[in-house]
C-alpha cells in the first residue's frame, strides 16, 4: 500500500516557477542531518517518532493514534498537530489541528516552521506558498532521507513520477535499504511499466521489513497492476498473516477478485473490509468500492442504492468530500444526461456542507465535477453549461498549477473537442491527461480519426493493461477488450 499524503495539490515540478517566493535565509543549508523536532517532552518525543514510523509503515491510523497522543502529552507540540492535520480523515480534527499548529509555529524551529507552512498553506489552497516552503525544507535539510520520502510521495500523488524517482535514488543514496523509499521505487517503476524492477524492488522492501505487513501488500498491488492476480492474492493474505488488522490487504484481496470478473466473492470480502473499517471515511470508502462490482454488472439500481447510502451517511457524519464522491460517481455511469446533471449538481452542494473540508480537497473533487459537467452538458446539447463549466475549469487549472485539476482540465477540453470533431485539437488535450482510462479511450478514437494507427495501437495496449479498482476503469476497460480498436465508438 501506498497512500499518498492527502493535502497536496501540487507538483514540484513546478519549483523553478516559484523560486522568488523562498524565504529569506531559509536557502542555507544547517549543520544537523535531519529536521529537528520541538517538543519538551520526552514521552511526547517518542510518540511522535513511533506515529512516523508506523505512517511510513502505512499503518495510518495508528500513526494518528500516536501524533494525537503526543499532541496530548505536549499540548505546545507543533509538530504532532501538523501531522493529525496532514493524515487525518477527519475534516473537522484537520481543521482544528491545522489551525493550532499554525498558532504554535513561532515556538519551533525553523525547519519545523517550514514543514507547518507547507502543510496549512497547500490544505488551505495557497499552492505557491506551500511549495516553496516544502523546496526550503529539502534544501535545509538535503541529508534528510524521510524527506525526500516525504517529497517523493507528494510528487507520486500528482503523478510526478519522473521527478518523485529521482528523490527516491537520493534518499536511498544515504541509507540504501530505506524502506519507505524502496516501497515508493517500487510503485514508480510499476508506473512506468517496469515490472522487472519493481519486483526486484518489492523483494528487497520485504527482506528490509520481514516482520511488516506493508511489503506483501505493496508487492501484491503491483502484482495485480501487472495483472498477475493470483500471486497478487497470495502476498495480501501473506500481509494478513503478518498483521490481520491490516484492513487494506482485506480491501485489496477484493479489488483484485473485483477486476478478475468475480464480483460476488469480491463483495463478500468487501463486507469484511467494511465491517473492520478503522475510520468512517475509510468505511465509506469501501462501501464505494463494493458499490464499482454492480456497476461492473451493469446493475445500475444496485449500485444506487449503495452510493445513496454513502451520500446519505456521509452527510449525517459531515464526510463532505465523500458526499461529493458518491454523487459524482453516480453521475459517471448513469445513462442519462439530465439525471447525470442533477446527480452533479448535488456533488458541488455537498462540498460545501461542511466548512472545514480543506480547500485543495474541495478544488480537486470540485475540478472533476466540472469535467463531467462539461462532457454530459455537451452530450446534452446544453452547450452554454459545458462552455462555462470549462471556462471555470480552465480558470482553476491556470490559477493553481494543481495537476489534479490540470488533469481534470485536459480530459474536459479533450472531450469537448471529440464531440465537436477536431480531433487535431483533441489529441493536444487528451495526451496531457494519459492517466485517465476516459481520456485514453477518446484518444484511441482520435488516433484512429487522424490515421494514427500506431499511436492507437499503442494506447489500446495500455488500456487493455490497466489493472486499477476504479471507476473509470470498470467503465472503459471491459468495453475495450470487448471489441478491436477499429470498431470502438466511445459515448462522449
């Protein structure tokens, strides 16, 4: 498992832009090899390392458990409430320990100010600041392996694999068996599609961490994205071996039944993934994922049923941005473009039910809605509603530099211009959004329109190898391998 670190929202690829806005005097380099940690206690100390520990470990709310404890111990640890704000699930404990850690930072030092920068201005959607302090922070501290874990993950979350890899090398350069970093390497060669690697990596992650469940899960993650699925099942109960209470493993044996084609088995473990749930988000989550087997059957009523009961749960627990999930992705499948539009608008309402979702969640989930207004609106015929939907997209895209919203920009513009049949301009958008199984089919098509048969042939390939429990790809992928490249039309 590899959870990405949930406040960010930009890419450090975008550094060289922004090099103006670093602090004065945090450029310099310090004597000491690794980022202080303020704190007066020692027992607080210890809980906070264990918390980071266990994050690196992928044990997130057991890390929580232990930065809340620490926070506890020294109500003036800044550090500790920095880090329930960064991994926290809950909207309203972020919110709060966000605001003491920002209240707290004049008592720390000034590394410790920096990564307190980082994480409240990039939640609070003031991207350029977050990044430049977050560019300080490495550059103070460049003997740091956890930070450039930690800046690796980032860029990972955004789909800065290339980037991201190159800090991974420097963090295993100071301590070559890292574990952290190894699991991070070993994702981005998967990314890349270098299988060999990746699994070479894995195996040293599991040599480096025999006693761990998090090496067999991520082994067996990237098992199944090479669509090994059966060596796949036997790492994720291995993990579960090692730590039964390791629910991910649980998820992740049913999402690899789910993608085999088995989707009642893949529901009965869904039901006990659910059932162990650490958090309420994390149940919703699941139960959305239980929900993706009917929409695999095309049993639409019954993958209604339980998105309406996530919607309903998350807004009675005031899970916003899993209120918002659960609408937009009722609107994905839906045959009908007015009921897809209603289903929307509902989405945009529920962002706003509850104040103290982040800001960069709000903008990322808010940026995929607007591309599915833009591409149901036009398929609708409700041109004026698609042209503004993605003029606001395109204005959130341009304004933040998020690659999220970026990508959600160049799916939109690249279907926009599918349905008015300029497929020149349609590729331009769409190869800048090649993480996305919609955007892929549509390029296939736009290959295929412009004579381009082996660059449709090429992206048919990496459809046809796309082994990702999501939504898109349930929706995209079956349709794909059901019939060649040469006869798909794909529903704009």
């Amino acid at each position: 498992m590899r959870r990405f670190l949930i406040l960010v929202a930009l890419s450090l690829a975008a550094v060289p832009a922004v090099e103006a806005h670093h602090t004065p005097g945090t450029r310099n380099k310090v004597a000491t090899l690794n980022m202080p940690v303020t704190t007066s206690s020692a027992k607080a100390r210890d809980l906070f390392e264990r918390g980071m520990v266990d994050y690196e470990n992928m044990k997130m709310e057991r890390a929580n458990i232990g930065w809340r404890a620490a926070a506890k111990e020294d109500p003036d640890f800044a550090l500790a409430e920095a880090w329930v704000a960064f991994n926290s699930r809950d909207p309203q404990e972020a919110s709060a320990a966000r605001e003491k850690a920002k209240s707290l930072a004049a008592k720390v030092s000034p590394g410790e100010r920096l990564m307190i920068n980082w994480i409240a201005n990039v939640q609070e959607g003031n991207y350029i600041n977050g990044i430049a302090a977050m560019n300080d922070l490495l550059d103070m501290y460049p003997k740091d392996k956890r930070l450039y874990f930690l800046a690796a993950n980032w860029l990972m979350g955004e789909n800065g694999y290339q980037q991201a890899q190159r800090l991974l090398e420097q963090s295993l350069a100071i301590d070559k068996d890292y574990p952290a970093a190894l699991n991070d390497l070993g994702y981005s060669y998967a990314k890349n599609r270098q299988f060999d690697q990746a699994f070479a990596t894995m195996e040293r992650y599991i040599a480096a961490l025999p006693g761990e469940p998090n090496p067999h899960d991520s082994y067996a993650e990237i098992l199944r994205m090479a669509g090994n699925f059966d060596s796949a099942l036997e790492h994720y109960r291995a993990s579960l071996k090692v730590d039964p209470d390791f629910i991910t493993s649980q998820l992740g044996i049913a999402d690899t039944y789910a993608l085999m084609g088995d989707e009642n088995r893949a529901r009965a473990e869904y039901d006990k993934a659910i059932a162990a749930a650490h958090n309420p988000a994390d149940r919703l989550d699941y139960i959305m994922q239980t929900a993706l087997t009917w929409v695999r059957e095309k049993n639409f009523d019954e993958a209604d049923k339980l998105f309406l009961e996530v919607t309903n749960t998350a807004h009675n627990q005031e899970l916003s941005l899993q209120e918002a999930q659960g609408f937009r992705r009722m609107a994905e499948y839906q045959p009908d473009d007015l009921k897809a539009l209603n289903s929307l608008d509902s989405a945009e309402a529920a962002l706003f039910h509850n104040a103290t979702l982040s800001q960069a969640e709000r903008d990322e989930e808010m940026s995929r809605i607007l591309r599915y207004r833009v591409v149901r609106a036009g398929h609708a015929g409700k041109q004026e509603l698609a042209g503004q939907a993605l003029f606001e997209l395109q204005t959130m895209a341009t304004g933040a530099r998020n690659l999220v919203i970026q990508s959600s920009y160049h799916g939109a513009a690249g279907a926009a211009l599918m349905q008015a049949e300029n497929y020149l301009g349609a590729v331009s958008e769409l190869e800048e959004d090649r993480d996305e199984p919609e955007s892929l089919q549509l390029l296939m098509r736009a290959y295929q329109q412009i004579g381009a048969t082996d660059k449709e042939h090429e992206v048919e390939v990496r459809l046809r190898g796309t082994y990702l429990p999501t939504l898109e790809q349930a929706l995209v992928v079956p349709a794909v391998k059901a019939q060649s490249s040469l006869t798909i039309r794909p529903t704009l």
